[in-house]
C-alpha cells in the first residue's frame, strides 16, 4: 500500500506543469524522494528566437523534471526580435533575416559593359558602350528591387555614326544608317540587333573595312569581263574571266585558269589578267589556241 502511495505522489508530483513554490510535503521524505542534478542544457532549437531545455530525475526513478529557456534571441542585419519571431529588416528574408535579396546577374550587353558587380536589394548598376558605340532601347542604370528583379530594361549598344551638321560643321549630328565610324575606309554601317556590319568599299575588308586588300585589283580584261568574290580573310578571293564572242586570248595562254589572291599578297598564277585580243574569226588556224567553253554576250548598242 505504501509503496502505491508513493508512486501515486510521483507521478502526480513529476506532472506538474508549473514550479511549486509551497513547501516539500511530508511525503517527500516518507517516499525518500530527492532531485538529482540537472543535466546540461540541450542545443537550441533554432539559430535565433529558440528554446532550450534540460531534466533531472525524481527519487531515483524514471520520473523526470524539465526546464526551459530562451535562446539565441536575436536577429540578423537589424531585425527586430520579440523573443519568438524576426521583424522588420528592409532587403532582407528567412526566418532570422539572414539572406539579402537578390535580383542575380543582370546579363552582359554585345559591344559594352556594365559597371557593378553587387546585384542585391538596393544596387545599381550602370551600362556603357564601347567605343564608337551608344545605348539605345533601354536604361542607362538599374536598381535592384525588393521584390528581386531589376528595375528598367536591359539596353544595346548600337554603332555611333557622324554627319556634319551644315549648321555648325564643327558639331557632329549623330545619325544612323549613314556611312561613317565605326566602318573606316567609306565602308558602309548598318545597325542590326546588338551589333552592326559594315559594307566595305573595294580594296578593304575585315569587321570595320580597316584590313587593306592584299592584292592589287585586277584590271578587266579588254574584250571581256571580270568576276570575283569579295575578299574575306578566312579563305581569300577568286576570280575568272571571259571573253566575247569571237575572242580569245593569245596562243598557250589558258582561258579557264582561276586567279587567286591568298595571305601571299600575290595572285597566282600570275599577276594580271590577259586581254582578249585575237579575233577567232581573223584566225587562219587555232592550232595551240584555247577556246573558251564560257563566252560574254555583246552589249547591245
């Protein structure tokens, strides 16, 4: 009976979900009841705003008694904490305002750059274009927003092109579709998305038509016609020849030879192209003649 007296008062005792502060009852030391020392606090329940707790056992059983505390009570970057939550820090997220928004990397333009490399709440950055080249079609700078993306629209850079202004010829007047920088050489500039080509004159190539031709140009023919590709620095330029009706070139020469102008800066096989200037009809024998298998039409008077 005593010994289920005893336990009755432990359970009922070790239950209690508040700390007695009445004195210890006479059956306390009729039971032989004691606390044991408390054992270390356990980790905290979160990285801020958490609760902590510890227990000791009751009499010797597997009664046990519990306290508890707060922890961690903080937030970072300037939250406010009330004990349980975090408040209040502008720019910031997650439980204990941790992590800053972000708005990521806004992406690079063709033809320029971006000064800036945050890209969180409240950074901005700034566009600009290489030169020769202005903004067009978007923001000049943009700011990272609380809600993560970029404010603004991303812009091109676009070729810069000058037309002396008849007013003030001292004035350049910025144009576009007008020849002029970044084609050099008279080369001809036209705008395309986030870029620009350029149309160059005979004798130049490359991107801004500033690459000299290597070859000299070929004369036409007399008595014939000339056709080349443009000269491109992957791969050079060809060009055959013809002669009219009735004409072909001198003895042993071949009238379906392609010239070729290379990296040598020579054309090959020969430096000029011949004229067409023996009439086959006035021609007592073709022998060591070549005929051409292609022919030029008269021009029509």
């Amino acid at each position: 009976m005593e010994s289920w007296f005893c336990i009755s008062f432990l359970v009922m005792f070790s239950t209690i979900p508040e700390p007695i502060t009445a004195g210890i009852s006479s059956l306390w030391d009729y039971c032989g009841c004691r606390w044991f020392d408390w054992q270390e606090w356990e980790d905290c329940s979160s990285e801020c705003n958490g609760n902590q707790v510890r227990q000791r056992m009751v009499c010797a059983t597997y009664d046990m008694g519990y306290d508890y505390r707060k922890c961690n009570v903080f937030c970072y970057n300037g939250g406010t904490s009330n004990s349980s939550v975090c408040d209040c820090a502008v720019g910031y997220y997650g439980d204990c305002f941790g992590f800053k928004v972000t708005c990521g990397d806004p992406g690079s333009i063709s033809n320029g750059n971006i000064d800036g490399n945050q890209f969180t709440y409240g950074d901005t950055i700034q566009y600009n274009c290489n030169t020769d080249y202005m903004l067009i079609d978007g923001s000049l700078t943009r700011t990272c927003q609380l809600n993560g993306l970029w404010n603004g629209t991303k812009p091109s850079c676009a070729c810069k092109l000058y037309l002396i202004n008849t007013l003030s010829p001292s004035i350049p007047m910025v144009v576009f579709g007008q020849t002029g920088i970044p084609c050099k050489n008279d080369g001809n500039c036209t705008n395309i998305p986030n870029a620009y080509t350029c149309l160059c004159e005979n004798g130049w190539s490359g991107t801004n038509c500033d690459i000299a031709f290597p070859c000299q140009i070929l004369s036409v023919p007399f008595n014939g016609a000339l056709l080349c590709n443009n000269w491109k620095t992957d791969y050079g330029q060809y060009c055959i020849y013809w002669c009219q009706e009735d004409y072909t070139v001198a003895r042993r020469v071949d009238p379906d030879m392609w010239f070729i102008c290379g990296s040598s800066g020579s054309w090959l096989p020969r430096a000029s192209i011949p004229d067409c200037s023996v009439k086959v009809s006035y021609l007592q024998s073709t022998s060591g003649y070549k005929m051409f298998t292609r022919t030029v039409p008269n021009k029509k008077k």
